[in-house]
C-alpha cells in the first residue's frame, strides 16, 4: 500500500465526538443498530478529515495519524512463528496510525486453549484479533458483557464497513440473538466466496483414459472404476492408482453430498431444500448417501484407509507419486503436491445442482473487549482495511516490501526482497492475512493482478464453482440457552454420525438392517429436538 494512498484512509470516522466508553457504558452508548450514540467520556474532536473515496461524506471524526500515540493491549491468534508485532504490514499500519500494541501471540493449534483461560480469569486484553470462539460463543460472551457492542460505533466509526454491510446486506449475518453486534469480520469476496472444501477430480487421468467429466453419480462411479483397472497414471503398474481417497473418515467424505442433492452447511449439517429445512444425517437420501459409498468401498474403489489414516498421511502419499484420482481439499495442491495440482480439477456439479456458497464472512476477527478504554478509536483503525487499498495492505503488505506492482495490472510477491527469500517467509512475516485473519477485505488487485501460478490456478477453479454457487443457509440466530444446547447435543451426534458413517460403508454393520435403529438413537440422543431449534430459527430468519 502506497503512503500517499494511507493519506485517503485517514479518516475513518463520521463524528467530531470521540466516545470512550468501555464496559457497561459502551453498551449502553452502541446500542441498537442505527440509534444515537451518545458521548461516553471526554470528546476528542479533530479537524475535518479527508474521506476516502468510499466512505460517505467528508466529516469530521478520528484521524489518523493521531495527534498523540495511544496504546492498546491485543491478543492476536497466528498461523505461523513470527509475532504478530514483529510483521511487517502490522507495524506500517501502526506507524501511519500512530498506535502502538502489546500483542501476545498465541499459536493457532493452542488458541482455544488458551482464550478459554483468559476468559475465564477475567484479565482481557483490549482487542482479540482472530479469535477461535464460534459466533454463538462470541454473541454469548457479549451477553455477558465480556464483549461491547459494536454496531453503533461501527454505523459512527467505521463508514468503510458499514457501507459494505449495507450493500451486501449482512448485517444479519453478523448480529446476535440479542441485537448488538460484537465483532467486525473479515469480508471474502470473489472466488474466495468458493474457498470451502471442494472435490478435486484428477483431469490428467481422464485425458489418459479418453474420459470425459462424470456428468453423473453413475458416470462418476465408472470414472472410478477405470481409474482403479486401466492404469490411468500411465506408468506399467495397473495397481497403484487409488481411485478416491479421504482423511478423518465422514468429516472428509460429507463433502460429496452436493452431488447427491445436499446443498451442505457443513457446520450443522443443514441443508435448506427448495425452502424447506433439512437435517441431512436423518434423511433417506443420507440413506442412499451411505449405500453409495459402501458400493465404493466394497469394489476397491474408495481406499479402505480412509477411515484410519489422517491429513498428513495422505498429503504425504498423494505428494510423493501420480497416485490419487479424486479426494475433497480446500485445494488441490494439499493432497497432491505443488508439481502436480494442476492435473486437478473441481468437479462440476451435476445437472440442477447448486454448491454450497459462503456469505464471504469470516468471524472473529476482532473483538473488542470491556477493558477497553477507547473501542472508537479500534474500530476506526481497523476500519481502513475495508478499502481496496487497505485490503492490499491487509492481502499483499506494504508494497516494495513483501510485493511488487509490475505496473502492467499486475503483481509478484518480493522474492529476496527485505522480507524473505521464499514465498511462505514473505507471507507470513510481510503481510496480515497469512499470519493472522484481521478485520478488512479481500481487495480486487489479489484476482486481477495475480502473478503467482499456482494461486492464479486455485482462483480460477474456485471461481468456476461461483457459477453454481447458492448461500447455504439465511442467518440463523439462537439464544444463548440454545446455543449451549446446540454445542451439547452436536457434541454426541456428530460423533456418532462418523462412527455410524464408518461402520456401514466399511460393512461392520449392514445399512438396511440398521438404519431405523440409527434413526431412532439419533432422536432419542437429541437430533429432533436439535433440529426443532434449527427449524425455529430457521422459520426466523425466513
């Protein structure tokens, strides 16, 4: 991101009145979507401020850089081992704003751990940036008061977000049981809104058989079965091809059920069938689901490892030879290896089919706790990543640093640059998205002016999916005596959903002779009455 171009984000507010409420005072001043907010502590008015091209307006508020530094303690999750206030992109942002940050870094794989500590001692931090609660957790948290409401000093604060909120009508989306809004998302758009699992079909081994794309189950089914006889990685040995393989058993395999007619949630496993709720796992079509792939694992055609053999045990088989013929992946490369993704393709939906579709939001990415003096001046700092230019700042990082404008529309990462030396070093240490998911969005010049091969590639295939792409569900909200419920009764249900799954399709038990029996445990361990509360809200948000 260009210095001249931080001048246009400066402003990041809409009032002259700085409210500094925290705790029960923000609640009471950020109230109701759209009401009036009323100053909470001492007014720290500016001048008027230069508005960027996408906000409304030129009005006075919260400039940046502000006239005096302030300080913030964060708690901020990280995908990789660079600290987050040692990032690059971090520290520009907070230079341009004159902000500082005590920031803890906490590793992804011991997030939930723990948050859960820091929650419950009491001692918050001002900012969680990427939390790992669950939306229903985040509402439940800002209930209690544990988190302020946002929504009025996001309408006050931030005009970038809330344009966007407006225009793409999420703001349900993101609003709890009780009304308020208690984070600010991170916002996909394009074929990110296709960044799910996907079913990645090898394309190469239909080019060697003379096969066209499955157009059907049935076609699918024989796809398969010349992958496993006709030697369709060419290389004499007619035996070490695997037709369809998948990780951690029916958390992997629930993502055909697209091309059986499920437009999946794959969280609740909903799917929203021509108006009318449905919960998958009970349904007979789930029945034909199960018998379809018990026929795979019968004939050899589905790798009887499936159910035993993890993420990286099969990423570190498909990456070390032409052997995996189809299995489901945020992207191809993560089975099959950077050499050889791109004889991958995502399968098509079949005729009359849609496939599942995000809102584009990502939630969690900042929380504002009531420790925090200041929530105005946060939600107008991170309200300039919700530009295009910010979001370049937030995607790519600080331009002649971590990548490079071509100036012909296009862009390349900073190879031996001051960053790194390699692509992975000079994401995670130059930019924010891929040490960490902040507040902003995915900006136009990421699509357009992409240079990198394999990212070019992954886009494309997801964007060719956006053509069949159908939100999943409307934004479905819960009490918070619902929401434990749910994450009670999920607990139990989705366990035995696997172990059920795992057991007919390996023939430890025979489908017929158990299905009712398994319907019938399933209700009597709470999915009737699981799916009275999806169906209630459901019938809410309709």
């Amino acid at each position: 991101m260009k210095k001249k171009v931080v001048a246009v984000l400066l402003a990041a507010a809409m009032m002259a009145s700085m409210t500094a409420g925290c705790g029960k005072s923000a609640s009471e001043t950020a109230g109701t979507t759209g009401g009036t907010t009323e100053s909470a502590g001492t007014a720290d008015t500016t001048s008027a401020a230069e508005v960027s091209e996408e906000a409304a307006g030129e009005t006075e508020g919260i400039t940046f850089p502000l006239a005096e530094t302030k300080n913030f303690s964060m708690l901020c999750i990280i995908n990789g081992d660079t600290p987050m206030d040692e990032v690059d992109a971090f520290q520009y942002l907070n230079e341009q704003s004159n902000i500082t940050f005590e920031v803890n870094s906490i590793p992804e794989e011991d997030a939930s751990e723990k948050e859960g500590l820091i929650l419950s001692a009491g001692d918050y931090p001002d900012v969680f940036i990427y939390s790992s609660l669950k939306k229903n957790d985040i509402d439940k948290y800002g209930a209690e008061g544990v988190f302020v409401p946002l929504e009025n000093y996001i309408r006050t604060y931030a005009p970038n977000l809330t344009k966007l909120l407006d225009e793409r009508d999420l703001w349900a989306y993101i609003t709890a049981p009780d009304g308020h809004v208690y984070e600010m998302p991170a916002l996909n758009t394009g074929a990110e809104l296709e960044s799910g699992f996907h079913v990645w079909l090898n394309y190469q081994w239909l080019d060697n058989l003379g096969l066209s794309e499955p157009k059907n189950l049935d076609e699918f089914h024989e796809v398969l079965t010349a992958f496993k006889e006709q030697d369709a990685n060419g290389n004499g040995d007619p035996d070490d091809e695997i037709p369809l393989s998948v990780p951690d058993g029916m958390n992997y395999l629930k993502q055909y059920l697209p091309y059986f007619g499920y437009c999946l949630d794959n969280d609740t496993w909903l799917a929203n069938q021509d108006g009318s709720l449905v919960y998958i796992p009970t349904d007979e079509g789930y029945k034909e689901f199960l018998r379809y792939f018990t026929n795979l694992y019968k004939e050899g055609l589905l790798d009887p490892a499936s159910f035993t053999q993890n993420y990286d045990q099969i990423a570190a088989m498909g990456s070390s030879g032409d052997v995996l013929g189809c299995f489901s992946a945020l992207a191809s490369f993560q089975f099959a290896g950077r050499d050889q993704d791109e004889e991958y393709q995502t399968l098509t939906p079949f005729e009359g089919q849609a496939y599942p579709q995000s809102t584009g939001i990502f939630h969690g990415c900042m929380l504002i706790t009531d420790a925090c003096e200041d929530p105005a001046t946060l939600v107008a700092w991170a309200d300039q990543l919700y530009t295009q230019e910010g979001g370049e700042l937030y995607w790519l990082g600080v331009e002649g640093n971590s990548y490079v404008d071509n100036g012909d529309g296009t862009w390349s990462w900073n190879i031996g640059g001051p960053i790194g030396e390699d692509i992975a070093t000079v994401r995670e240490k130059g930019t924010l998205k891929y040490q960490t998911a902040f507040p902003g969005i995915q900006p136009d010049f990421w699509f357009t002016g992409i240079t990198d091969p394999d990212e070019s590639y992954l886009i494309s295939q997801r964007s060719k999916m956006l053509d069949y792409g159908k939100v999943t569900l409307p934004a479905m909200s819960y009490t918070a005596e619902e929401t434990e419920t749910i994450a009670s009764l999920k607990a139990d249900l989705d366990s035995y959903i696997n172990q059920y799954g795992a057991q007919v399709i390996t023939g430890a038990l025979d489908l017929d002779d158990s299905w009712e029996n398994y319907v019938s445990t399933m209700n009597t361990m709470g999915a009737s009455e699981l799916f009275e509360i999806y169906q209630n809200a459901f019938n809410a948000a309709e």
